[in-house]
C-alpha cells in the first residue's frame, strides 16, 4: 500500500467569480488505497475531482499520474488515462437501455451485442446482476449505481473515484458496495473515495484528506480516529446535537387510512395501501430509497394529488380530496423536497415566496390586495428567527445557498404555527450546521403540540429526531415501529432490504 | 368519382408528400438531440426561393437543391447561434425565424415571380419504370423521391445502430449527463440543427422546383407546422414520420381530386381534411404506444455547463 504515488494532486487552486473552491489542495494516492475526500457541501471536494477527472480546468498547480504530468482537458483524457468516476446524481440516461449507457460511458466500445455479453460477464464476477436490455428509467436507485459502477469496471480503471454514492442506497447495498470497492483495492486498484458520512469511512478508508472552505485542513488515518473527531476537523468547531424533551404524545391529529394513488408520469411510483396516524408532539420519520414513493407521499399530504375524502383525516375531519389552500387553512402544511423551483419560485423575492405559502394563515390579504408591509415583516420575521443569511426580504430565492434557502422555507411553515408539518428531505444538501438547526426547529414545533411527519433518505437524521418510523418500498408503507433501539440491519430489511443483490464473492 | 384514376393519385401521393417528409426527418433528428425548432416553416420557405433562384440562374435542378440545403442550413445556423451560443428562447427564437424566413424569402423571390424552372427529369430506373401499375406507381420519380426514402432509412439505422446517433440521443435525453462524460452538447447540437436546416431547405425547393413547380410568395403554406405536428405525434421514430407524411400528401391529393371532380361536400370541409384526418390518425397511432418513451427529455431546454 505503499510505494510510488498513482495519483498526487499538488497546489491545485481553482476559483469561481466570487469564491475559491479549491486552495492549494494537495494529496496524493497510492495503489489499491481507498482515500477518503472528506468535507462539508461547498468544501471543494466535487470542484477537486472535476479537476481529476477533466471536467474542470484548475488555474494553478500540477498533477501527476502514474508519475507523468497528468492535465486532462477532457472526461476522455481521463478515462484514457485509467480514470473512472461514480457520479454523486447519476450520469445516466433513462430512456437509453443499460447497454447503450455503459457504452456512452467507454472511450472505445465494442458492439453492442458483445457489449452486452461482457456486461453481464462483469456484473456476475463482481455480484452486481444487471440485465443490459432493460431501460434505465424502470431501475431502481440501487441498480442505477451498478450500472455507473460496471461501466466504469469494464474500463479496468487505475483510479476510480466516487462522489458520494451511498446517498440512495439501503444500508445492505451499502454492504454489498463496500465489498465490491474493498475486492477493487485488493487487485490494486486505487479508490477516491467522497462522502460526508463518517461511519462509512471509518469503515471503508485507508486514508483521508479533510477539506474545509477549499483547503485541506488535515489529513489523517481514519483507522486511528473517531467520528468525533474527524467531524470536528470537517466543520471546524463543535456540533450541537439537536436535543428535546421527551413527552407523551396527545391525540392523534393525521391519520391516513388505506391510501392508494396511481403515478403521475411513466418513471413514478404508485402509492399501494399506505396507512398511517401521527400524535399531537410527536415526529414520525419515513425512510426510503429515493423513487420509492417519497414524492408521492408529500403530494397526497399536501393536496398537490388528490386521493379519496376518507384516505386523510385531519383532526377527524375527511380531507383526502381538499385542495392545498384548504388544507392550510386546516393546519396541514407542507415543505417538499425541491427547494427550487417546487418549495420556492427561484426568480420571486422572499417576501413574495412567503406569501404564495403563508397567504392565508398569516392574514396576508385583505379583500383581494396583497398587504406588502404585513408580507416584508413576515419575511423578515423568517430570516431572524431561522439565522437565513441574505441581504434581506427583497432578495430573490435562486440568490440564497442550498442552506440558508432551506431554513427559509421550514421557517416560513414553522412559523405559521402548524397543526401537522410534513417535510420531504429537510435537510438534504444542506451543512451540518444548517441541519441541526433545522432539526431543532422541527422538535420545537413538536414539542409545541404539532404533528410532524418527516420523510428522508438520511437514516441518522430519522433516528436523531423521530418517535417512530416507518419505510417506503415500491410504494408501501411498512408498519410504523418506536425509533428507539431499532438496528441498521431491521432498518434495512424495512427498507426492503438488498432488492435482488448478492455480495461479492472477495477472491 | 369515376373522374380519378387509382394509379395517377398513388403516383402522385408521393409527390405530394416528399416536401413534409423531407422537413420532418430533418426536424426529428433536431428534436432528438434536444432542441426544439420552430423555424421549420421559415427554413422551408428560404430553401424555396434559394433553390429556385440557384435552378434558374444555373440552369441545373441538381444545383438548385444544393443552393436550396445550403440556404435552409444558413437560415438554421442562425437559430443554432442564438439559442445554443447566446441561449435565447428556443420557442420565441423559432417563431421569429419563421416570419424572418417568410420576409425575406419574399424579398429574394421579388425577380422570380412567373419564371419557370428547369425541369427536373424523372430517374429512368429501366425495366423497373416499364413494370405495369407499380412501375409508374413507384419508380417513376424524380431522385428526390428517392432522395427522401434514402434519408428516412439513414436517419434511423444511425439514431439506432451507430455510436454517433447513440451520443445525439444521449444529448437530447440527459443533457447534463452527456457533458459530464465528456460529450460536446453545444457541436452536438448545433450540427443537428443544421442538418434540420438543409432537409427543411430541401423539402422548400422540392415544393418550388417540382411540385408546383414555380415561385409564389408564403407558397409553403404552413407545410413546416404541419411536419413539426407529424414528429411529435410519430413519437419521435422515423417511420411513424414517413406514414405521417404520406398519410398528409395522400389525403391532400385525394381531396383536391374529389374537388376536381365535383363531389358535393363544401371545399372548404375538403381542404381542411388533410390536417385533421393526420393529427386524428397519429394521436390514435400515438395514444396506444409508448410514445411517452420516444419524447426527448431536454426537449427545448438550454444547456449552460455550470462548472
């Protein structure tokens, strides 16, 4: 493991109008290390392996490769090089067949009939089934990734980098995943390995490079630290964990009884028979896969798709088929996933956005006219009391970061005092220290005497904050079971555990 | 009825088609690679009048449909630039390019109005033309007949057999995907659109130079709407266009043959009839297949790499 360098990066500085993602990074890895890239969203680590991987032109310093001077101008001067990269949102193409997408993905690939044959070669040496006729658009999440994974293996790659690719996976793919990279180094291939979640790393590196506002801030052996402290070295401070009081939970207050809804388009899932009830103070946490139903959810709650009047019951009350504005005016509020463009209109100011969701809860109107100063007061209530970072109310949504436009819009239904808040991803994209903030303000809210549902992809986030939980798989809800003392391993099979996958038979 | 005769109308079904199905190939293998042109009536036009200016001056048809691909391409390039350089609107940008293309066809076409072009003679295919019925039928046309069949069966075995109609269809369906591996989507796009130029500018002379065959001003009469309307509804697939096409050129012949000979329904329920058997007939077509699949899913979406 040790021994001449395959990869090392020296001095690389890249910067954006405005910021510098990368600031005289350096690091360097070795054949068959797995090399964590460690970091907060807007650390550099994406900027640094575009560098890596030809998509983005550094402004200064100098690779290597192999110990050749190594400046890709293109993905293809890279991948001719022995480089292969996972993409954190997949690069695959859903009307395409997995065949034509592995090949899309090769400098030079053969036809695709013998194409297909060495697919399926490949994916059985390394357990990774995949029929290379299917489209890609009817893949689970998981099967996606094994799709970028072999075609990146069938290029026998030096240097294969992943950029966060555990994000969809259940914690058994994750498994099978982690046996397939550690198989991958054993026959010396060298792994970039990007991630903000520390136990995977602990678990899976031989190395790490933490970046903190573009520059390398430590390196160390994950072998001999803790999450703590790796955590600590990544935000740079301490982190506070979100905290509550435990307390009885009331009446129920939402309750979902058999709630069956067809796709909206040809890629969705249906909705198959979900039952569920929240109580006064307390939080319900929904994990999934992504694409198992999780849009869905939130639309039916919201009243975006109406199900039939008896399926919700708000309070006793049949709301099933209310439209959105009822439902408010009910107390059943909503913060879906989408920050742009679903929960906020990017181009409208803040105020704006805060009235098209808080119009009528927060006596926005009067007779028809908008009150713009009772509108720029609530906007600004948002912005002090959720710490959102912006010039001010007038500042137009698309302007905020991922963070900060995420408070604003669990702010702006948080504080219209809610009866029951469901939010899809409350934290997803967002820095540790924004997530915790979020979190917070959601067991306050419980704390108070409202309902919250909380759908994630995130399963620490579930565990920190939940009473209860309860999975989507294809649609169906699994039984609701008290957070407390549940494990990874029955988390996952309620997750629907390792859909078809077989774990890699390490040679 | 008895005034029709079977053989002349199918013979002249393809005659009447080949300008819509030379516009809409052109127009599908646009839309797969991701951008929506609605200039197809305005190229169309251009390729029109420069076909039939380049066919008087030269005296050569061949010439003239050059000239006339070379003008629908240039009118096309100009899209291609606005939209995939500048990343203007592609509807607006398309719409624009019609009534420009309409313009300024008529300023060109001002010296050309009651000139007769050169003849374009018919291909002599031998012992195959002299064939009874299907002879005359089918191989009795002018090449670009057979130009636009050829263009029809190329389009879709390189959209569905070669690496380069693989990388044009990964462009128009994911086109933040295809430049993360390293594709060039703005080149990709760009030669898509001006090859839809140069069909458009085709099927334009084709009307000019052998269908009518002479110069009026707005002579396409809303044929480039009406191949757009056919590529959406074949679903984005070759053939749907081709029987798109000829179901239009047939209907629009027949029709203007029962007008001829008198039929007593209003002409102006004849004349509308085309348009509305074809969408009718394709939306039936559409309705029942996987058309959802065919449609590309950055259609009409400007591409900017962020990084």
């Amino acid at each position: 493991m040790t021994g001449a360098a395959l990869l090392s990066v020296e001095g690389v500085t890249k910067a954006y109008p405005g910021v510098v993602a990368n600031d005289d990074v350096s690091f360097s890895v070795a054949p068959g290390e797995v090399h964590a890239l460690l970091g907060e969203n807007g650390a550099g680590k994406s900027t640094l392996v575009k560098s890596i991987y030809g998509l983005v032109q550094p402004d200064s310093g100098r690779m290597t490769l192999h110990g050749q001077p190594y400046a890709p101008a293109t993905p293809h001067d890279a991948r001719r090089g022995g480089v292969a990269m996972v993409f954190q949102h997949f690069s695959l193409f859903e009307a395409l067949d997995v065949a034509e997408n592995v090949a899309l993905g090769m400098e030079n690939p053969p036809p695709l009939r013998q194409l297909a044959r060495r697919i399926a070669e490949v994916s059985q040496a390394y357990g990774l089934p995949l029929d290379p006729g299917r489209t890609v658009g009817h893949l689970s999440a998981g099967e996606r990734q094994r799709v970028e994974i072999v075609r990146c293996l069938l290029q026998n790659p030096r240097l294969l980098i992943m950029d966060e690719p555990t994000s969809v996976l259940t914690p058994q793919e994750v498994e099978i995943l982690f046996a397939t990279l550690r198989r991958l180094a054993a026959e010396g291939t060298a792994i970039l390995y990007i991630s903000h979640k520390l136990q995977e790393i602990l678990a899976l590196c031989d190395a790490a490079t933490i970046l903190r506002q573009g520059r390398v801030v430590a390196t160390c052996d994950p072998r001999e630290s803790t999450a703590r402290e790796l955590a600590e070295l990544m935000v740079g401070g301490t982190l506070q964990t979100p905290t509550r009081e435990t307390a009885e939970p009331g009446a129920v207050l939402l309750e979902v009884r058999s709630l069956s809804l067809a796709p909206a388009n040809a890629f969705g899932t249906a909705l198959r028979d979900v039952s569920f009830e929240v109580r006064r103070g307390e939080v319900l946490g929904i994990g999934g896969v992504a694409g198992n139903g999780q849009d869905e959810l939130l639309a039916a709650l919201s009243g975006e798709r109406r199900a039939s009047a008896e399926a919700i019951r708000l309070e006793g009350r049949a709301i099933g088929d209310a439209p959105p504005p009822e439902r408010r005016r009910l107390g059943l509020l909503a913060a879906p996933e989408e920050r742009l463009g679903h929960a906020a209109a990017p181009d409208m100011t803040l105020t704006e956005n805060a009235v098209l969701s808080a119009a009528a809860r927060m006596n926005l109107t009067r007779h028809g006219f908008l009150r713009w100063r009772a509108a720029r007061d609530y906007a600004g209530r948002i912005i002090s009391a959720f710490d959102v970072r912006t010039s001010g109310p007038g500042a137009a949504a698309r302007s905020l970061s991922g963070g900060n436009l995420q408070k604003f819009v669990i702010g702006r239904e948080v504080l219209q005092r809610p009866e029951v808040l469901v939010v899809n991803q409350p934290t997803w994209g967002v820095d540790a220290q924004a997530a915790a903030q979020v979190r917070q303000a959601l067991l306050d809210l419980a704390a108070q005497g409202a309902a919250i549902v909380v759908i994630s992809q995130d399963l620490d986030e579930l565990m920190e904050i939940a009473d209860r939980f309860a999975a989507l798989n294809e649609g169906r809800l699994s039984p609701p079971r008290p957070a407390r003392g549940l494990s990874v391993e029955e988390i996952g099979l309620m997750m629907g555990g390792a859909h078809d996958m077989e774990t890699a038979h390490v040679a | 009825m008895s005034g029709i005769d079977p053989i002349l109308l199918l013979a002249a079904l393809m005659v009447g088609s080949t300008p819509i199905l030379l516009a809409a190939i052109g127009e599908l293998v646009v839309e797969k690679s991701g951008v929506l042109n609605l200039g197809v009536e305005g190229m169309m036009i251009t390729g029109a009048i420069c076909g039939f200016a380049v066919a008087v001056e030269t005296g050569s048809p061949t010439l003239g449909f050059l000239g006339a691909a070379a003008g629908g391409a240039a009118l096309a390039l100009l899209f291609g630039v606005l939209t995939q350089f500048l990343l203007s609107n592609q509807v607006a940008t398309g719409l624009a390019l019609t009534l420009f293309g309409l313009g300024l066809s008529a300023l060109i076409g001002q010296a050309y109005i009651g000139v007769r072009p050169p003849p374009t003679p018919r291909v002599d295919l031998g012992p195959l033309t002299d064939l009874p019925v299907v002879g005359r039928v089918i191989f009795g046309h002018d090449f670009m007949v057979y130009v636009s069949l050829a263009l029809v069966v190329a389009v879709w075995w390189i959209l569905r057999r070669t690496r380069a109609g693989l990388i044009l269809r990964a462009v128009g369906e994911n086109h933040d995907a295809a430049h993360a591996l390293g594709y060039r989507v703005v080149l990709v796009r760009l030669a898509a659109i001006l090859f839809g130029g140069a069909c458009a500018g085709l099927g334009g002379a084709y009307l000019s130079l052998i269908r009518v065959p002479q110069w009026t001003e707005g002579m396409t009469a809303g044929a480039g709407w009406i191949a757009l309307a056919i590529v959406v509804f074949s679903g984005w697939r070759p053939f749907g266009v081709l029987v798109g096409a000829y179901l239009f050129g047939g209907v629009s012949v027949l029709q203007l043959n029962l007008q001829a000979a008198g039929v007593a329904v209003p002409v102006e329920l004849l004349s509308m009839s085309p348009y509305l058997i074809t969408i009718l007939v394709l939306v039936v077509m559409s309705s029942r297949s996987r058309t959802a699949l065919g449609a590309p899913a950055s259609l009409g979406k400007a591409f900017h790499a962020t990084t």
